[in-house]
C-alpha cells in the first residue's frame, strides 16, 4: 500500500510525495511513520523511517536535505556547498538534481513549488507564523528572480489543518487583519470569544497574488483525518505530550 500523496500528472517533472503518518516502524503515540528526531521517538526508527520514504519515491541515490524549522519565512538555496550545513528556517530551493528536499509537518502546510521546463524544486513549511509573514509569496519571488516565468511555476500545497478545526482567539485574528486588511475574509467568528482560520485559503491567496495559475491542493485536514496523519492539534487535544511528524518530499527528476 502507497504511503504517500502523489499527483501523477507531474511524475515527469518530479519526485514528490507528501507522507501520511503510515507504513513505518515507529511505536505508541509516535505510530508510524514519524520522520522527526527532535521528538522521544527513537533515532534509529526515525532514521529508518526516513529511509522507508526514499525509497518509497525511488530516490536512494539522492541526497535529502532537511531544514531546522523554526516558524519563520526564512528560505535558503541548498547546493553542494552548503548541503551539510545546519539551517535554520522554513524553506529550501535548489536546482541540484542529486538533491531531495524535505519539510516535517503535523498541521502546518506542507507547499511544493517547480516549474515545467525541471530547472528548480522548493519546499515550505507554512503555519501560521509563515502565512502571516507570507514565506510562499517570498518563495516563489525567489524562484521568479532565477527568469522562471508565472506560466511554468507549478503549486501544490499539501494536506494541514483544515477551517474547521482551527480555532484561534480575537488576538489572533487581529495580528493578521493588521497585517492586511485583506485577510479578514479568512476567519469565521465561533462564539464570542473565537474564530476559525482558513489556513489553507489564506495561502491560495497569497499564491494568486503572485500570478500563479497552476496551483493544486490536496484538501485533507490532518486534525480529523487521524488515521492517516499525525496532528499536534489532536495530540494536545488528547492531552498527550507529544505526537509525530510526516514527512515531505520533493526532487528534480534525473
């Protein structure tokens, strides 16, 4: 059984996959699948984890970059020079062919941008610090500053959140609303006291704002789809101290 998303329509451009929370080795609240060392899980499942991901795209050759996320809109080319390298932040570019690129998640948006002609590949990490100082706006500035043209820049954002399981306070709406009026229309009032927040649209409006016609969406919640992701919403909700993260990945094709 496939452990991963995939939309096969781009399977000729690149490798990408955006993992569920199954077909690994993990145990307990860490079940399975979890490709995050920052947690208790044990570093040698999450190592083999990791593995069970590469190979599950093909990818055994290459080598997988992943970023020390940090909720900002920090975002960094990663070549040969700098590939092991620390970073710190919650973006990665290259047009290195030998490089894999990865994010971990548990509610935060997983985003994917290429462009048709395989010339370069990022990945993002957005939750709501990276939505709220816009990082897939800043990413794809990025990949135009390198001639790439908005006609052949290609989106997809993965499964996080969903509206309805996203519930903020007024405080929270607010920082927002400062930051452009614009994005009111992303919160729906709850009760007195909170709203939810549409993460998920927030971030497809960012896009558009960039005149990018080719975005897709992978519209799973990973709150209420649990027995396929890991949620650390759910997971605080459930009062445990600590859950898992999938991973995401994306590569040139050969």
């Amino acid at each position: 059984m496939q452990n991963f998303i995939n939309i096969n329509k781009f399977i000729d451009i690149v490798n990408l996959g955006f993992f569920t929370s199954k077909g690994g080795i993990s145990k307990g609240d860490f079940n399975s699948l979890n490709c995050s060392k920052s947690n208790d899980d044990k570093k040698n499942n999450v190592s083999k984890n990791i593995k069970i991901a590469i190979n599950a795209l093909g990818i055994e050759k290459k080598r997988l970059k992943l970023i020390n996320q940090i909720h900002s809109n920090k975002i960094f080319f990663v070549n040969n020079n700098n590939l092991n390298k620390d970073i710190y932040g919650d973006g990665l570019i290259t047009e290195n062919k030998n490089i894999a690129l990865g994010i971990l998640t548990a509610d935060c948006a997983p985003i994917f941008i290429f462009d048709k002609k395989k010339s370069i590949v990022c990945c993002l990490h957005s939750g709501w610090k990276g939505a709220l100082n816009n990082i897939v706006s800043k990413g794809i500035k990025k990949i135009k500053r390198k001639k790439i043209k908005s006609q052949n820049i290609i989106v997809i954002v993965g499964p996080c959140l969903g509206f309805n399981n996203f519930e903020v306070d007024k405080k929270f709406k607010l920082k927002f609303i400062k930051k452009n009026k614009s994005y009111q229309k992303f919160f729906k009032s709850k009760n007195r006291n909170k709203d939810i927040f549409d993460l998920r649209n927030l971030i497809n409006f960012q896009i558009s704002k960039e005149g990018i016609n080719n975005v897709f969406n992978i519209r799973k919640d990973t709150y209420k789809n649990s027995h396929i992701f890991f949620s650390h919403r759910r997971a605080t909700h459930q009062n445990k101290i600590q859950t898992g993260r999938m991973i995401n990945i994306i590569s040139l094709r050969d």
